[in-house]
C-alpha cells in the first residue's frame, strides 16, 4: 500500500519540528548545563542572551514546522540557526560523537532545505489559511 503524499510530507514535517521541540526543552530542563556548555565553547559574555535565543527559536520554530504554520519561514529560520550552531559546537571531528552530530545537522539542513522548497504540505495550518482565503492548494511535483 502506497501512502499519500499528504501524509508523507506531514509525517517528515512533524520529524523534523520534533528533534528542534525536543532539544528547546532540554535546554529549558538543563540550563546550567546547556549555558556551561555554550561558555565552553567560547560563548561567555552572550551565553544567557544566546541560551534564551536557541530556546526560542528551536521551540517556536520547531513547533511552527510541527503543525505547518509559517512553515517556509520556520525552516529558514532554524536553518539559519543550525548554520553557526553547526560550526561552533560540531566541529571537533577527532571526538566521534561530534562527526555524528555535525553530519545530523547536515541531513537535517538538507531536510529544511526541502520544506523551504516545497512547503508544508496539504495536512497543515498553512494550507488551510490558503483555503480560507480561497487560494488553491498546490504541492508541486518532482
């Protein structure tokens, strides 16, 4: 049996929002942690600026993605944020589990790649603002 498209692309949507929600809310959980983290890579004088800005935007933005609202925006945003986490934080490729996440952040870039391109799909808050206002629903087709 072949899943819809719709399901498909909300099913990839809501993978990808998930791993941002849940990092947002480690980082709420831990914030001693997470800040002593940022300060060890150099981060000191912005770390609680920063701490609150990565909250906001994996949480927000994580969310957005999970229920495709701004969705273009969203994945701009968090791949906008993934770029300069990315090279701060993974980049010590000697430390195996830093290559891990490096080459994470990459395959999820890519992903964000794919929603800014392609959008939320039918299953989403986007589409259904488009159908109240009484624009067609287009999912382009490769």
């Amino acid at each position: 049996m072949q899943l819809p498209e719709s399901y498909l692309s909300l099913v990839g949507r809501v993978l990808i929002g998930l791993i941002f929600v849940m990092s947002g809310i480690n980082k709420i959980l831990t914030p001693e942690a997470t800040q002593q983290y940022m300060a060890s890579h150099g981060l000191n004088t912005l770390t609680t600026a920063l701490y609150v800005a990565a909250i906001v935007v994996e949480v927000g933005a994580g969310a957005c993605l999970f229920v495709g609202y701004q969705t273009r925006r969203a994945a701009s945003l968090l791949l906008f944020f993934m770029i300069p986490t990315t090279l701060l934080f993974h980049t010590n490729f000697a430390d195996q589990n830093q290559m891990i996440h490096f080459l994470k952040n990459l395959s999820m870039s890519g992903g964000l790649l794919y929603v800014m391109i392609y959008g939320a799909g039918r299953i989403s808050l986007d589409a259904r603002e488009r159908i109240r206002h009484g624009l067609t629903v287009t999912v382009p087709r490769t």
